[in-house]
C-alpha cells in the first residue's frame, strides 16, 4: 500500500492520500495508472466511505487477493477517487488534451441504519490563469459568475457549504464530505491582497446573490481566522492565516432557491446526466441535505508543473426509507429522485454511478439489478469498500430500455455497523438565563490508539466565555491541551475564537467545558424572534484517525502473514472533519409585547413618585407665622425696650 | 403629594390614619378577603385565548389511527414490568429501536435523607429509557419531550403503551421540526430529576446519575402522561410544578382547545366546568377549584412529573387520564389523536411559549384570573402591616407622655438596639434549629426512642418547634433584663416591616403562599402588644402560627377534595405532609420548608416574643 506523506509542523496535520486498487471485472489483471490530474493532500475530496467491520474487510482481502497488485510508482500516490477503466484512457490519451474537463458521479450507499446515502459530485477542471490582471473572458465548462468572482475578488481557494439538517456519525457513519448545519464559507485569498477584510465583505455580499443566500449576514461578528483547522487543500504551500477567513451561518434555512443557482452552475445545467435526478421535491423530502462548491487550484499532473482551477459541486442526501417506503425496504433511482436515468451529460468525460456494496459480498444482504460486471475497490477513510460501477456513458448500461433505473431490494435487515472511530457531541449545561456552560464532548473509540484532535469553537461575543474556566479531562484526568490558541471576543466586534491540539486516549471521552454569561442585549440587538434563542454554530474537529484497515493488523487470521507483522503507522491514518451540532442558547430577553406599559409607568415612577417622595425627604417644613399687623410690632418695639418679652 | 408637603394636612391626615388605625385595618382585611373570593366569580375572569399566534385554532388534522394497539403495547409491557419485578429496560430499548429511534439510558440511584414512608423507599436505584425521535433536516437544536412514569403496580402500563404507539406513529411523519423525546422515567419524581439533571448536566441535589449520551437540543415544552385505564372519561390537567411555578398559561389553552375540537371532557383540579356560574352551587364549585389550586400551589410541590421541568424554563404539564362511572367514554386512540394535534401544534411553535400569561389563577378550564386581578388582594392585606407599622411610628415619634411628677421616664426613650437585635438573632437561630435539627438529629432520636426515621424526622421538627416559642422571651430577659415600653414598640415595628417585606417577597414569587400566609399571620401580627389578655392572645396567635396554618390546610383540602377525613386521620396525614416537605426540599429543591423554617416562623416568634414582653 503505496501513500504519500508529507511533514509539517506539529499542529498541521499530516495529510495522507490514497492508493487505489482498480480492478476491472473483465480485465483482471489490467490496472491502470492514473493520467489525470492530480491532487496533493487532498484530505476532504478523497474522502470515502468509512465504517465496515473488520471482518467484511478481511473477507474482502482475501477475495480480491488474486487480483491486486501493489502499486509503488508515485503516480497512484496522487490518485483520485475516481478509477478509470482501461479503455477510456486509452481514448483519452489519443486525442490532445482538452483545456477543460468535466466528471460526473454518484455514490450510492445503503446505511446500516435502513437509509439510503447519495452523494453527487460534479467536477469541472480548466487550465487558465485568472490571477495577474489576466482577463479570462471565454467561458466554456466553468461557469462565467464564479469565474469573474475568482480573478476580481482574488481567491486562491473557496469552500461553501449548505447544508439543511445534522449529519448523525453514530448512524451513518463518516460521511464523504463532511459539513455542518447551516452555511459555512471558508475562502483563503491571494497574498496579493492587501484589504483581506474588506475583500471579504465584498466577497460575501456577491457570493450572496449567486446562492440567493443569506451569506450578506457574514461580518466582522462572525468571522474568524484560524490558524490551523482550516488548511489549504489544494497546490501551494499558503500558511500564513491572515489571508484566511471562516463563518458559518447556522440559521441559514438551505431550500430550492438554494439548489437552482447551484444547478445552473453545472454545463449541462439540469437537462441531462446525473443533474436529472436533481429534482427538489424529493431532495428536499430527505432526512438530510447538504450542497457545497469547492475552488481550488489543483495540479496538472504528478509533477505539478502545471496548475489548473478546479470546480467540485457536490450535494449529499440522506434518504429515510422508514418514511417513503411503506415497510418494504426497496430502493430505487425512481423512488429516490422521481426520475431515471437515460444519458450521461454529453460534456462530461466520465459519468459513473457507483453503488456500495462492501456489505454485500455476497449479495445475502440486498440485490441489485440490473447486475453490473464492473466493480471497483478503493481505500477511502481507512476502509476498504467494494464499489459497483455503472459507466453512464457505455450505452450498454441503459439496456434495450433506454433507460436506467437501479434497484436494490433488501433480503435482510442484518449487519451491524463499525462504530465510527471519532464522534463528537456538544450542549448547553445549566439553567436560568445567567451563566452556562459549554460541553464538548469527543469520543475515540479506538480500542489501543491515542490520535490528536483540533478542535476549532467559535463563539458569538454575547456568550462571554470564562476562559479560566476552561477544563479538558478525559477519563477523569486533566488533558493538556498541546497547543491553545484563543482570540477572546469585543463586544459587537468580533466573536471568541479558541483552537485547541488535544491528545484524545484510546477508547475514551473527552470532554472540554467552558463557562460563559449571557450579555443583555440592546434592544435593537435581538432579532425579530428573540425568544427562539441564539445560535451559536457547530465546532469542527479535525483529526488524522487510524485507519480501520489498520485496525485490522491484529486480526491475523485471514491474512497473510507477511502483511501483518509491523504495526501500521501514519500512512495509515486518514484526514477526518467532525462538525458538532450547533447549540440553541436564550439570552435574557425583555418583554417586547409591552413597551408601552413600561413607558409610561416609568414615566409616573420618575414624574411623580420620585420627585414628591425627593421633595418630602430632603426638605424640612415649618409652619410660618403670619406677619403681624403694624400696631403689634410697634407695640413689640416698645415692650422690647422695655424689657418685656414681646407679644 | 401636596397633601404630604403641607404640615397641617399631613398631621391631620395621620391623625386620621392612628385614630381609625384598627377600623381601617379591619375593613382592609375584610375587603382582601373578599376580593379574594371574588375572583372566582365569573363575570369578575377573563376567559382564555390562544395568544401564541403559532398555534393559532385549526390548523392541523389528527390522524392516530392505532390505539389498540398501544392498549395491546401497553398490556406487553405490564407482563414484562411483573415479570423484571421493575421497569423492563431491556424490552423497552429493544421495542424503542424496532420503532426506528434512537434508545439511551441513564441510571441514577439516590439515597433519601430518611425513608420517605408515603412511597415506600429510602436508597432508590433506577433507569430511566429514552428514544430520541430525530426529525429529518433539523440541526438538534429544539427538542420536545412526552414522557410517561413507569411506576410499580397496574399503574400508568397504558401510558406507556400510548407513549410508545405515538411514538411509532410519529416516526412515519415527515413534518417534524424539533426532535421529539420519548422518555419513560422509573420512580416518578426522582428518575425525572436524574434526568433532567443529567440533560441539563447540572447538580442541584446531589444525586448520582450517568451522564446521558444522546440529546436534542434545548427542550420547547413537555408533556407528562398518566394514564392507567384502556378507556378514560376525562382527561385532568395539572399545572401545578415545584416552588408554584406554572406553565405559560398557551399550554393549558392547548390542551382546552384540543380538548373542546375532539370532544374530550376536560378537567382541572378534577372538576368539570360548569355553566351556572350566577347559582350559588356554580360559584362555589368556581371557588373549590380556584382554591384547589391555590392549595396546591401553595404547597410548592411538584404535582406531577412535569413540575421539575419547569425549573428549567420549559413549559410542561400533566395529563392524566381519569376512569369514573360517567356513561361517555374515551377510547386511547381519541387520546393519542389530542396528544398527536398537541405536539403537531407545539412543534409549529416558532419561539418558545412566551406570549401568555406565566402567573395566573384557574377558577375553570376555560376562564383564568391573571396576576393583576389577584395582587389587590394580597396588597390589601400587606396594607395592614404597613398601617400598623405607621401607627407605631407614629407613636414612637411623639414625645413620650410625662408622669405625673414631670420627669419622663428616662430609659424609655432609648430603647438601644440590643432590646431589637436579641430578640432577631435568637428566634433566627432557633429557625436554624428548626431547618437543620430535625435531619442531624435522627440516628439519635431513633436509637432514643422506638419510632421509625421518618417520625424521628417529622417529631423533632415539631419538638423543636414547640421549644422555640419558650425560648426567646426567656433569653431576652436574660440577656438585656427588663423590657421597656419603647422596647416592644420598635421590636414590633421592625417585626412588621420584615412580616411586610416577607409576605410581599413570597406573594411575588408564590402568590398562594404568601396569601395563605398573609391571612394568618397578618392579623396575628396586627393585634399583638403585650396589654393584651395574655392567655387568649397565647391561644390565638398559636393558633394563628405557620405550623396551625398547615395543619388547617390540610384539613381544608381534604375538604375541598370532598374527601374530609376524621381528627385522627387529619393528624397522621399532617404529619406525612410535614415529611413530604422536609423531602421535597431535599430531593428536588423545593423551597417551602426552608422558607417557612428560615424566615416565616422567626417572623411569628417575634410576636410570640412581644406578646410576653416583660
């Protein structure tokens, strides 16, 4: 097993690539070398499917032992996830290479939990250079509005996610692409630019109106800079942090008018290949919806002597088969999308549909037809899973119907999953409307190894954070942090931010609490529903996680011997983002319903209450004699001449 | 105010006030007693609305088909409840995840002060089951609870049937927002504490419980259910939760308006409504459920599971299922539709229940008497304590009347502050005595004397009490000597002013209490001086004192309850009542028992003191 590893400083975390077995069911001895562009640490796009059991994998070793040869040229250390089959490459290498290029697929995965997992990417390369008041103004594959935002805004690299409900790790395992709840946009810009924050504002307000979101919400009260969870993930080694911006939205509702700007910025728009399926009704009525936009600058080929842009669109979607179907359990491209398939897009160079069927080695668990002869393997998040590959633009895949329409009915409702190695959790502990606190939890359940986790909280300034308050135990015992950085927050300015480098102990909890007090706002300050609460959004934690393949190295029976004596070391580890639920915190809140009321009792209080009450303690009153008439002062005169006491 | 700045009309005006001081007094007393009870008249109410526009009438269409079998569900978890001899943890983790639910658990065990005698129990060990029921496309955020005690016996077993069958009802639905949470807590009151400690990860009563592993997000509202028949006549809802807090008055409103949709009979305090409100008998059944519920508040106990939500911001309330002889019925399936159209209208809610009342009196279902109506009364009799207050004053300003030889009496009028302060420090410490003795002193007492803990518990306290009124007259003289006139009048003074400011504290947050407190000790406090007839007043104001005051109450709910009980009977279940209260201060916070040790009874044992001044 070949992997690439770079090193990097302590807190940066050693991002490991994949090898990808390809096999051709046909042709089992053919395997091919990847010619396409290549991608170094490319954490997040390889990221596949995670969560088998141990067993399956060895099972499925040894199955596919015959037919594996093990790659070391440093061609596959880049690879993608993508496997080509032998006779496309072929083609592709005849002809020049076109500038522009364009990918599609899906990834179909029946979960454990009876759900069904669908995640599209769409991928669009072009070699151009929009930098260097290079004016880029033919558009072919890439679309034009992202395009002109790249060269006039300067990005470098540009993540935006929405995403509507919570990925549940427990259930469902890793997903591919991780994402929280809400909207998060993370952009790295050129070092050229000299005004990072304004460009960012500006940046916000038009990506606003591209995804018709409310990304214009993004300002200097929820941004951040962190200095090591967000890397950048393509070419370029850019690690100065302040030409970095993060936010995430957490309110953010993601609905149609979401998916219609993201589907108008695919070539083929949603007319023909996998975008048919895109039909917002039914994505809609899912458990789980995310769609996201990554830009980055990726390599050409293996050398990297040329760059070019890259584009993926990916939208992920859980469906519910407890809700759709009526205690069957069947699936099918039909019930799922209300569509079927009966082209690929004409300008993509490759269109796949892959279905997972790691679990289903045998076809005990489930069925699936129409069958395919083409299967595929690959090594994504420590896991080793099976792949069925339909080839969209093989005509043969549609059959004499014309049309595609996958089908999997279950047989049995069997199978356990592997509990996902990391998993976190947080919440709100505490009552009244005072002070809380903050807990982080974070589970590794590893059964013999440590790994280090960063762990990125961005907090809103009206949660003033008691950072002395900070403790991190795991087990019982106090945890110190390895690395702590921490912006503490100005109010109305900017929020709390604190990165933290945790070692998290085999098969353990660790669990990070911070105090806080709610601030009283300004009255103007609360948003229209101010007794809904206030969201502060997810925290991510980025971690190399042990492979589940090399979890597997003491389970020695089914395996060769001479694979299984060295313990496996970081080649072995994979890149995982876990993003918490977001939290629901109420502020102390004043009752809007009677402003009125408060005014004007005020008003009498301070007018007339306090001004007499003043008035009767601090003045001393004494009853005057009325002035007496002249004849009694003179009659006074006299007598105090005389010597007599006056009248 | 001018009246005041002018010294004419201000002595004229005081004079008025000192010379008709017990005449005003008396009409004042009077008069908030009245207005007291005619708050329950009808035409006095207001009659409730909806004013969550949320939840605004008709919105949402019940469609819970499967009551039979929550009844078959519920009859299932009775065998497996005879037969683990407890709550089936097992069967109900395994029947939550077969409906498509996350399942945790959470243990906890407490150890009682001193055996708690009603229920039966004294180191409690327990578990409570929870599914999380997560709503598609909802970031965990909001959550909402139903939940359903697993107590011993043929107890509440369709509850959880009916918990269960909503349970897998609401999981085929797709219009959930907020996560729902099904919980079904063992020993009622406890297991709940344990849980909504463990949710909210805080320790307020030093419980032991495992930290939960599963959450939802802050919890909007919760529903309590006790169901213990396949069919009910009428469903009760009980408001009442720990310290006398109540819901947002929307929940109640809810449950009406459902109530009156599908056509359920709907109670509370378990009277119906009735509509003869201008007939003597109407009125007065108005007046026994407005006063149920004041008694009840009062009390400042949980009055069902959903009561220790309330600590925690979240509106909640019981639903009981009631199986009386009536002719008309109620199948679990009507049930399960008002609960299902309840939670369809809660999960709309936008913001949490804010926008009704949050202090609020029931004299019915349908009609509520809101904190402005209700606080007239309580200040005409907190007026008293301030007119006597005056008086004294008054008379404390004057200057002191010459003896018949010209020489006033010179140490009257330097009363110092010791003659005050003794007296303050001495019956607060016997307070103190009151609130701590009674817990330390049990071991003892129970290798002393052949009772039982509990009697133990609930004896001292009463011993103690009954000392206390010895104690601080007799320490006084033996610390300061002789009492002087001007003495007892500024002792009575600051004892009024700390009765007023007491009462006026209590009524704000309780207001039951602190008008049940009110009628007693106001007119105690009012009439005492030391001229009066010393064993008369000895009688009256003991009679008048917290510990009488509790135990008239509990004759008068059992009354009110139309279930009057004989002397004997009355004294034994004062004595339990007397428990429960040292108990629910321990094990879930309630601040009756501290309030009425710490504070209320040395407030009376100063006028206790003045009485015998001398």
């Amino acid at each position: 097993m070949a992997a690439h590893r770079c090193s990097r400083p302590v807190w940066l975390f050693i991002l490991c690539s994949l090898s990808v077995f390809v096999i051709a069911g046909s042709h089992d001895t053919t395997v091919t070398h990847e010619q396409r562009a290549g991608v170094v640490d490319d954490p997040q796009t390889a990221a596949e499917t995670a969560g088998q059991t141990a067993e399956q994998t060895a099972a499925e070793e040894r199955q596919w032992e015959a037919t594996e040869v093990r790659e070391a040229t440093p061609d596959d250390a880049a690879a993608e996830k993508q496997d080509t089959p032998a006779p496309e490459t072929v083609v592709l290498q005849s002809f020049p290479q076109p500038k522009d290029d364009f990918q599609e697929e899906l990834v179909v995965r029946p979960l454990h939990s009876g759900d069904i997992y669908a995640s599209f990417q769409f991928r669009t390369q072009w070699e151009t250079d929009f930098m260097r008041g290079n004016k880029v103004s033919h558009y072919r594959l890439f679309p034009k509005s992202l395009g002109q935002v790249i060269s006039k805004f300067s990005v470098r690299e540009l993540h935006i996610s929405f995403t509507q409900g919570y990925w549940r790790t427990m259930q469902w395992g890793q997903p591919f692409l991780p994402s929280p709840p809400g909207a998060e946009l993370w952009v790295w810009f050129q070092d050229s630019v000299t005004d990072v924050d304004a460009t960012w504002k500006e940046l916000t307000n038009v990506l606003s109106g591209i995804f018709c979101a409310s990304l214009n919400f993004i300002d200097s009260t929820n941004t951040v800079q962190p200095s090591a969870s967000f890397k950048p993930l393509g070419t370029g080694n850019v690690t100065d942090h302040r030409f970095l911006r993060y936010a995430t939205l957490p309110r953010e509702i993601v609905c149609t008018e979401n998916l219609t700007p993201w589907k108008k910025l695919l070539p083929c728009g949603s007319k023909t290949g996998l975008a048919v399926l895109l039909k917002s009704e039914k994505l809609f009525h899912s458990s789980f919806h995310s769609q996201a936009v990554h830009i980055r600058p990726v390599c050409q080929d293996w050398q990297c002597k040329t760059t070019s842009w890259e584009l993926r669109q990916t939208l992920n979607v859980v469906f519910d088969l407890h809700n759709s179907g009526q205690g069957k359990r069947e699936w099918s491209l039909f019930k799922m999308f209300s569509r079927t398939l009966t082209e690929a897009c004409p300008l993509a160079s490759s269109s796949k549909i892959y279905i997972d069927i790691t679990d289903n080695p045998e076809g005990e668990q489930f069925e699936l037809s129409p069958a395919t002869s083409l299967l595929s393997q690959a090594v994504v998040l420590g896991d080793r899973r099976t792949f069925s590959v339909y080839d969209l633009t093989q005509p043969a895949t549609f059959g004499s119907v014309r049309s595609l329409n996958l089908l999997i009915r279950w047989k049995s409702n069997e199978g356990h999953m592997l509990r996902p190695l990391l998993h976190a959790e947080r919440y709100v502990a505490g009552y009244g409307l005072q002070t809380g606190e903050i807990h982080t939890l974070m589970y590794n359940y590893h059964p013999y190894r440590s790994f280090p986790v960063l762990l990125l909280d961005t907090v809103p300034w009206y949660l003033r954070l008691y950072i002395h308050t900070l403790t991190v135990t795991s087990k019982g015992k106090d945890n110190q942090p390895s690395y702590i950085h921490y912006q503490p927050s100005k109010d109305r300015v900017r929020p709390h931010l604190l990165e933290m480098l945790v070692q998290l102990p085999p098969n353990s909890v660790t669990e990070v609490t911070v105090q806080f007090e709610r601030a009283l706002l300004k009255w103007t300050e609360y948003t229209p529903d101010p007794n809904h609460g206030f969201y502060v959004g997810s925290s991510v934690i980025s971690a190399l996680v042990p492979s589940i393949v090399a979890m597997d190295t003491n389970n020695t029976r089914e395996r060769p011997l001479f694979s299984s004596f060295f313990p496996c070391k970081e080649e072995s580890s994979y890149f995982v983002r876990v993003y918490t639920e977001p939290l629901l915190v109420n502020l102390p809140t004043p009752d809007f319903s009677m402003p009125y009321n408060v005014i004007c009792l005020t008003c009498t209080v301070v007018a007339v209450g306090y001004g007499s009450l003043y008035n009767l303690l601090t003045r001393s009153f004494q009853i005057e004699e009325p002035s007496p008439g002249l004849a009694k002062r003179i009659a006074n005169v006299i007598r105090k001449m005389r010597g007599v006491p006056p009248l | 105010m001018g009246l005041l700045s002018d010294p004419n009309r201000r002595r004229a005006l005081i004079n008025l006030l000192t010379r008709l001081n017990a005449p005003i007094c008396v009409v004042c007393y009077i008069a908030g007693v009245t207005w007291f009870m005619g708050l329950a008249f009808e035409p006095f109410t207001l009659r409730t609305y909806m004013s969550e526009n949320a939840m605004g009438s008709t919105m949402v269409e019940e469609r819970f088909p499967s009551g039979e079998r929550a009844v078959a569900t519920g009859r299932e978890f009775a065998a497996h409840k005879k037969k683990v001899g407890g709550m089936p943890v097992e069967w109900l983790v395994k029947t939550m995840q077969a409906r498509g639910m996350e399942v945790y658990t959470q243990r906890f065990s407490r150890t009682l002060p001193f055996p708690d005698e009603d229920k039966e129990r004294y180191l409690v060990k327990g578990t409570n089951v929870y599914g999380i029921l997560r709503a598609p496309r909802a970031p965990r955020t909001e959550a909402l609870v139903l939940s359903a005690p697993c107590t011993p016996g043929d107890n509440n077993n369709q509850a959880v049937g009916l918990l269960l069958g909503l349970a897998q009802y609401f999981r085929n639905q797709v219009y959930w927002a907020k996560d729902i949470i099904f919980l079904v807590n063992e020993h009622d009151l406890i297991g709940m504490q344990a849980w909504l400690e463990g949710y909210h990860h805080t320790n307020t009563t030093g419980m032991d419980w495992s930290p939960l592993q599963g959450r939802g997000g802050s919890i909007q509202a919760a529903l309590t259910l006790e169901l213990s028949s396949d069919v009910v006549t009428s469903l009760d809802l009980v408001l009442e939760g720990l310290n006398g807090q109540l819901p947002n008055l929307d929940l109640a409103n809810l449950f009406y308006a459902f109530c009156q949709k599908i056509g359920v009979l709907c109670t509370i305090q378990g009277k119906l409504q009735r509509n003869d409100w201008d007939s003597v008998s109407g009125y007065s059944h108005a007046v026994q459920t407005m006063m149920l519920m004041v008694m009840k508040q009062a009390s400042g106990r949980p009055w069902g599971d959903h009561g220790l939500f309330l600590r925690y911001h979240i509106e909640a309330a019981t639903i009981k299922g009631i199986n009386s002889f009536r002719q008309y019925k109620t199948d679990t399936t009507t049930i399960g539709r008002l609960l299902e159209g309840m939670y369809r209208k809660l999960n709309n809610l936008l913001e949490r229940l804010h926008q009704s009342y949050f202090f609020y009196l029931m004299p019915s279902l349908s009609h509520f008497v809101s904190i402005g109506y209700y606080m007239p009364a309580f200040g005409l009799l907190a007026v008293i304590l301030l007119l006597r207050a005056l008086d004294l004053w008054v008379q404390l300003a004057a200057p002191p009347p010459r003896t018949e030889d010209g020489v006033a009496d010179v140490e009257q009028s330097s009363p110092g502050p010791l003659s005050v302060l003794t007296p303050l420090v001495i019956s607060h410490l016997t307070g103190v005595a009151l609130y701590m003795l009674p817990i330390q002193f049990q071991e003892m007492a129970v290798a002393q004397f052949p009772v039982s803990e509990t009697e133990a518990v609930v004896l001292t306290a009463i011993a103690v009490y009954t000392s206390g009124l010895a104690l601080p007259h007799n320490t006084n003289r033996l610390l300061s000597g002789e009492g002087t006139e001007q003495g007892w009048r500024v002792l009575k003074l600051v004892a009024l002013l700390y009765l007023a400011v007491l009462l006026g504290c209590t009524a704000l947050i309780n207001f039951s209490l602190g008008f049940i407190l009110a009628l007693t000790l106001v007119p105690a406090a009012a009439f005492v001086t030391p001229h009066v007839p010393k064993f008369l007043s000895a009688f009256i104001l003991v009679v008048l004192s917290p510990a009488f005051t509790l135990l008239f109450s509990v004759f008068f709910f059992q009354e009110l309850q139309e279930m009057p009980v004989s002397f004997l009977d009355g004294w034994l279940l004062y004595l339990s009542v007397i428990s429960q209260g040292i108990l629910d201060h321990f094990l879930y916070g309630s601040l009756v028992y501290p309030l009425i040790a710490l504070l209320v009874y040395p407030c009376w044992l100063l006028f206790w003191n003045i009485l015998f001044w001398k």
